[in-house]
C-alpha cells in the first residue's frame, strides 16, 4: 500500500506553522461537516452530499471536495455508468480525522442539549 504524501501544512498557514496550516484546512468552509457526513456513511455520492448541505453551492462543494481530494483526505472514485457515478470516501489519511469528528459530534450534542440528530 502507497503510504499518503506529505504536506507542506505551514503553506496553508501564514505564520508558517503546521498546526495553524492544519487548522486553516479542517476550518475551510463546510469542510468539517463534509467530513462529519463521510465519518457517519462511509461512502457517499455527490449529490446525496449535496442534498444534506442544501445551503452549499455545487461549486462550493466541488472546490472542498476537490481540495480534500488533493490533500489525500478523501478519495474520488469515478464509475463510467450512464449517469456518471463519482462516490467520495474518506482515506486513511481522512479516518486519522474521525476520532477529532466524533469528538466534535460530541460536544455539540452535550452543547445543544441534544441526544443525537441523523447525520
């Protein structure tokens, strides 16, 4: 199995510092949330993706896939079925995320007052 490339993460920072470049990813809009509904299904299509974010934009939602993807946090597999199927799971790289999103998940459920919503 290819091990996951690095990533220079201070790129993504402007204090050249890997935690705040991290940080800036996972805190991109709906990133996390992509991540939240992908940790909770497995393996998702776009457009049942798209349908639990109606507040995103298909553009919007393509640049975080695509941005996820290049990070090696999710992959993008492409079946060529007439309609096209393209279905988006995380990586290993992308599961390294779930403990963090669960613990996320758990604290806006203590917060809210909520004992557990659909994801």
């Amino acid at each position: 199995m290819a091990r996951a490339k690095t990533i220079d993460l201070s790129a993504y920072s402007n204090m050249d510092c890997p935690v705040h470049g991290l940080i800036a990813i996972l805190s991109g809009p709906w990133t996390l949330y992509i991540l939240w509904l992908l940790a909770g299904h497995g393996t998702l299509r776009f457009g049942e993706i798209k349908k639990q974010m109606p507040s995103i934009s298909a553009k919007m939602l393509t640049e975080r896939l695509r941005m996820l993807e290049e990070l090696e946090v999710l992959q993008r597999q492409q079946e060529a079925t007439v309609p096209l199927k393209v279905t988006y799971t995380l990586t290993p790289r992308g599961r390294e995320l779930e403990e963090i999103v669960d613990a996320i998940d758990d604290l806006a459920l203590r917060w809210s007052g909520t004992s557990k919503w659909k994801r």
